[in-house]
C-alpha cells in the first residue's frame, strides 16, 4: 500500500472539506435565485379560505399560497412543483416557463393535486421546488414550508379559577375587579381573543367584553373590570375566539348558547353581597338562619314584615360573618324580609315563618312555592357560565342564594297573605319544600289547604300527598296560573340537595288538565255551572285581561263540577269533587291582587275560604 506524503494528504483533506461547505452553501443559499422567495401566505385553506391579511400586511385570499423570484446568474426555464416532507411531487404549478434574468415572476398554488385540477392535498407540510431546466438544478425552500389546514381550531376553555385560589367545584366566585386565571388548550394561534359573555340577563347570552391573549401559553388573566369598571354582579361565561395560521376561525363554545354539559369549567360568578334563606318554614319566635357572601365585607341588616315599613330588628356585622342568626317574632305566620346592605350593594331575601303557640291551631294551611323561587333564580350551580334554572329544564341546587334578591312571584303570591291579614282570617302558613320534606306544618290537622300562586314545579312526592289529602276530604284551593303542571325530583340532603330535571305532568295531581294562558280578549269570565254552590249570586267576573283554561278531570260529571270561564270550552275557574274532598283550582292571572277592589273576586274567595274552613 503506498503511503501519501504528509503534505499532500493534508491538501487532500483541505480539498475536501472545502468541497464540503461550497455544496452545503448552495443548497442553503440557493444563489440561482433571489427575491426573498417564500410562500404568501406561508399557510392556507383551499377549501374555505377567507381573506386576511398576508405577510406584508395585505389583504389577500387564504385559499391559494404564491411564491415570488427571480433568476439571479442567467436566464431559464423553470418549472415549479409542491413536494411532500418526502420528497416526492403532489402538485405541479408550472413547468417550461422562460424566465429573463433579474426579472421576477410568480407562481401560484391552490392546494390541489396534479397539474391543478386534481382533489385537495390531505393537511400537512409541503414546500415549493423550483427546477432550473437547462441547468439541471432543482431547488427545494426546505426552509419555508406550506402548511394546508383545512380543519377550524376547536379551542376548549378548560379552567376557570381565581387567582391564587384552589380549585374547586362550581363557578370561580369573585367581587369586580378580582382577577381569575383562565386556562386553555394552547396552540399556535395567530391571534387569540378571550371573550367575556353575561348569560344570566334575558334573552342570549351577551358579549360584554373581550381583550388578547398568547395561544401558546394556553393562560390568560382576566382582572374583573368591565371597560375598566368593577364588572356588575351576575354569571359569566368565558369563551375564546382564535385564528390560526390559515386565517381559519374557530370559538369556544362553538354555538350560543351553547348545548348543556359543552363549558363545565368556564363560568365566573361576580358576586358583591348575596344572601340564603330557608326554604323551609322557621317556627316563629325562633331563629332563622340565613347564610350572607358579603366577600369578608362588613354589613348591616334589618328585619321587618312584608308588607309593612316598621322595622322589627336589626344589627351589623363589622367582620362580614357568614352565618347570620335573626330571631323571628312570636305568634302568627308571617312573610319576611331580612335586607341586608354591605358599602354600596344591597340585597334582601324572604323567610318564611309558620306560626307557633295557640296561633298554630288554625283550620287552613296556606303553601307558598319556594321551589318555584328557586326554580327561576338564575345561579350557575356547577360552573358552565349558565344559571342552572328549572325553567331551563336544569337540574338544580335546592339550596343556593338568591342572585337576585326577593324571588321575582313573590309579590302576587303576598297579595293573598295581605287580604288575610287585612280580613283577620287566620292561617298557616309553609313552604312546598317544606310539605315535601316534612319540615314545619303538616297537611293533617288542616281542612283546607291554599296553594299561594304558581307551583310551577311540585316537588315530586307533593302530588301524591295532596292528592291523598283532597281524596280523604280535605279542600285544596289553588291560586295562580301555570300551577302543578310539572313535577322536579328531590334528591340528596343538606347543603348537595338538589331539584329536577323538570318532568311535564300530563295532568294535575287531581286530574285536571292545564291549557295555556291567554288574552280574555275582553270577554266577561262568566259563570257556566255551579253544582258545587262555589259563585252564589255572582253570574261574571269582570276585569280580568288574560287566564288559563283548567279543564275539571276526565269522567267529572256535571253534578259535582262548577265552572265560569269566557267560554263552555275554556274554564278558567275549576271546582269539582275528588273522592271525599274538594278541589277548586283558579287559572286567572292576577287573581289574588283583585281581591282589593273587585267585589265579584272577593265574594267568591270568601265562599271559599268558608269551604276550605269546614
């Protein structure tokens, strides 16, 4: 084997490694061609592509990509091809086009196959090839590739938490202008936009904020201002509008509303001073328990009867205790407010008070809906951003604040309460949770009970008891429209109770089949029979705009019915036998506020609280 000289292996090894980084230059550089050639826009849809803004700020079509050159050392023909990461050719764009030196040409892609008539090329990164044909010298931009996306980003919120705080179950819970951490699936986006929606206000949900954020981090702040104010009390749904690098768009959620169980972690509850009170009757004389979130603030609050002015009791707390203990007054039943007010936020929630002692012995029992309140309180119990409501056919927390202060019926239901008061007509009073759980008054040792106002969802053991009660000879009265014609299951117990999903009743617990409300058109509620002796001399009701058709149960027969209505097809006032008992059921909105001043109305609820007294 012959031996190179030292000198002349050492120029060898020059030789090659000089060869070496000459090669490695030309495939890095491309020095045939110049012009900064790069796909525009560098990602694409060519099946929906919108028009954005491309790399210089102009408006141009996402659905095809271009590249721009020119040849630097000599004119050519070139040809233009679209490879895969393998190499191999998907698309040809131009082949056999003359190209004078220092003069630039563009070439076009639209995403498709073949010689451009072919189907859309699968997602994925491809690049353009140039070939320089007389010099035999194919360049790949390996360095600028094409991303083809034709799928829309599906960002996902996927936690809402407060700042610094543990996460927990339900919504982040915050005062204004506390910040919340929000979470998400990051990505590359080119843009990303958190977008702040109000969904406890009627109608849709409401866009009422939005501001930028990094898709890469997957993590933005919100500070709890709305357009640099504390935000307002009420339940937020936090959502995420992005673009990717191919102009395509994509939300979260993806519809508005969006479907149930689609944003369980992104739901804020701003909270200033909220309030929970028993839904249960609290003896009188005894004390009622009422949870205040007042956000550590100090409060004041006030007790009083509702319906009147005076002022029963009051105090403050100055450390923002939780748990506040009122004690009701002795003796009759009554309706209360405990009103509470902490800096410049106030809030007041009912208590309910059965009543005690020689009171306690009364023949009627009047039953109040706190269901029903509950059932329209719109507060999100699991943290989606959507008040969970039974209206909503949501199932719901039983007990939870109540976000708006005093129920929103619960003025036609103390029109009743006040005409008794006002009349001296004595009564007990309880709650339908109440009945169902079988806390407070019973229904035995009553022979009339009165349903005050609309139980638009019976607790579902509720039913059964009062249809028991009317078959062993009670009476039941009901007053208000759109009453027991659903039912909502209780389930658990304490603090993780909870009510529904809402059932629709076919019929009544006593038979009776509910229409809808409608206008009276000004038509007279006339009396069409009276078997039951319920109307005396009354022969119509005057006054009354609009009411429920209440047909009595099927196979009722005349003998043991009575009925005005503005027609023999629509009842509105119901009365008829159930076994050894009573039912009369009264489908006319506003009745119990006509009590005042309509003498037809007043007459007829005295023959029956005469009935319901027997």
């Amino acid at each position: 084997m012959t031996r190179l000289p030292a000198t002349a292996f050492a120029a060898l090894v020059l030789a090659t490694v000089a060869a070496f980084f000459v090669s490695q230059h030309l495939k890095v550089s491309n020095p045939l061609i110049n012009g900064s050639p790069r796909p525009d826009p560098p990602a694409i849809n060519p099946i929906a592509g919108r028009v954005c803004r491309d790399l210089a700020g102009k408006l141009v079509s996402f659905k095809r990509t271009k590249v721009s050159f020119f040849l630097q050392s000599r004119s050519d023909h070139v040809a233009v091809y679209v490879v895969n990461q393998a190499g191999s050719i998907v698309a040809t764009v131009s082949t056999g086009r003359y190209m004078r030196i220092g003069r630039r040409a563009t070439f076009a892609w639209d995403g498709r196959s073949g010689n451009g008539h072919g189907p859309v090329v699968p997602d994925g990164t491809y690049y353009f090839k140039i070939a320089l044909q007389s010099q035999d010298r194919p360049i790949t931009l390996s360095g600028n590739p094409i991303q083809v996306i034709t799928t829309p980003p599906h960002p996902v919120v996927t936690d809402v938490a407060r700042s610094g705080a543990v996460a927990a179950s339900g919504p982040a819970l915050i005062a204004g202008g506390q910040p919340v951490t929000i979470h998400f699936k990051a990505a590359p986006y080119k843009s990303t936009r958190v977008e702040l929606y109000r969904t406890d206000l009627p109608g849709k949900p409401r866009l009422v904020f939005s501001f930028g954020a990094k898709g890469r981090t997957g993590r933005a702040v919100w500070n709890g201002l709305i357009h640099g104010r504390p935000a307002p009390a009420g339940t937020y749904l936090i959502g995420l509008a992005v673009t990717d690098r191919a102009c395509n768009q994509g939300s979260f959620p993806s519809v508005m509303p969006p479907p149930a169980g689609s944003t369980p972690h992104a739901g804020v509850t701003v909270r200033y001073l909220a309030a929970e009170s028993p839904l249960t009757p609290v003896a009188s004389g005894s004390d009622a328990t009422v949870l205040v979130d007042a956000s550590g603030r100090p409060y004041s609050w006030t007790l009083r009867r509702l319906g009147a002015a005076r002022i029963l009791a009051h105090g403050r707390e100055p450390r923002g205790r939780r748990v506040l203990r009122v004690r009701l007054p002795a003796g009759h039943a009554a309706v209360y407010a405990v009103a509470l007010r902490s800096g410049t936020h106030a809030t007041e929630v009912p208590i309910v008070s059965s009543a005690s002692g020689a009171a306690a012995y009364t023949r009627i029992l009047v039953v109040l809906p706190a269901l029903t309140w509950q059932g329209e309180n719109p507060v999100d119990d699991t943290g989606d951003g959507l008040p969970a409501t039974l209206s909503a056919g949501d199932q719901i927390l039983v007990h939870r604040p109540f976000a708006d202060g005093l129920p929103r019926g619960l003025a036609a239901e103390l029109a009743l309460i006040d005409y008794l008061n006002r009349r001296h007509l004595y009564y007990q009073l309880t709650t339908d949770v109440g009945l169902a759980e079988g806390v407070g008054p019973h229904l035995r040792g009553h022979t009339g009970v009165v349903l005050d106002g609309s139980l638009a969802w019976l607790p579902s053991s509720l039913g059964g008891l009062l249809s028991a009660y009317a078959r062993g000879g009670g009476t039941v009265t009901s007053i208000g429209t759109g009453s027991m014609q659903a039912e909502a299951p209780l389930r658990g117990s304490g603090r993780a109770q909870t009510a529904g999903p809402p059932v629709s009743l076919a019929v009544d617990p006593f038979g009776s089949h509910h229409g809808s409300v409608a206008s009276t058109r000004g038509a007279l509620i006339t009396v069409l029979s009276d078997a039951l002796h319920l109307f005396g001399s009354t022969i119509a009701f005057p006054g009354f705009t609009s009411g429920q058709t209440i047909d009595p149960p099927a196979g009722s027969s005349e003998r043991d019915v009575s009925v005005a209505g503005v027609a023999a097809s629509a009842p509105n006032i119901t009365g008829f036998s159930d076994g050894r008992g009573t039912v009369v059921e009264i489908g006319l909105s506003q009745f119990a506020s006509s009590l005042s001043h309509n003498v037809d109305a007043e007459e007829l609820f005295d023959r029956l609280w005469k009935l319901l007294s027997r």
